[in-house]
C-alpha cells in the first residue's frame, strides 16, 4: 500500500518537529550548564526551536521540487 502524499507530509512533518524539540533541549541545557539562569536557557531553546524549525521546513520545501 502506497503512502499518500498527505501522508509522507504528516510524517516529515512529526520528524521536522522532534528533531527541532531535541536541538531545543540540548540547546537549552547546555545554556544553562554555562551558567544561565533558568529564563534565559529557556528563551536559547525556543529560538533553537525556531530556528530548527524554519531551516527544516526550508530544506523540505526545497527538495519537494516545488522551491
């Protein structure tokens, strides 16, 4: 049975998101091994998160053939 195209999107999508939530979290942990405090190991990780998350979808609308 074929995946759908909706389907292979809700896939990439879910690993898009996972891999950006483990590069926020190390990001963040590894802000405040260094000494941050709490707050600003937490403004590191969310914007690791974004940033994660915008070259990803980025890459993927790219290599759809579409970008």
């Amino acid at each position: 049975m074929a995946t759908t195209p909706t389907g292979q999107r809700a896939v990439w999508t879910a690993l898009i998101l996972l891999t950006a939530t483990i590069a926020a979290a190390a990001a963040g942990v590894i802000d405040h091994l260094g000494g941050a405090g709490v707050p600003d190991a937490i403004l590191v990780g969310g914007s690791a998160f974004a940033g994660t998350t915008l070259l990803l979808l980025g890459v993927a609308h790219f290599l759809s053939g579409r970008g």
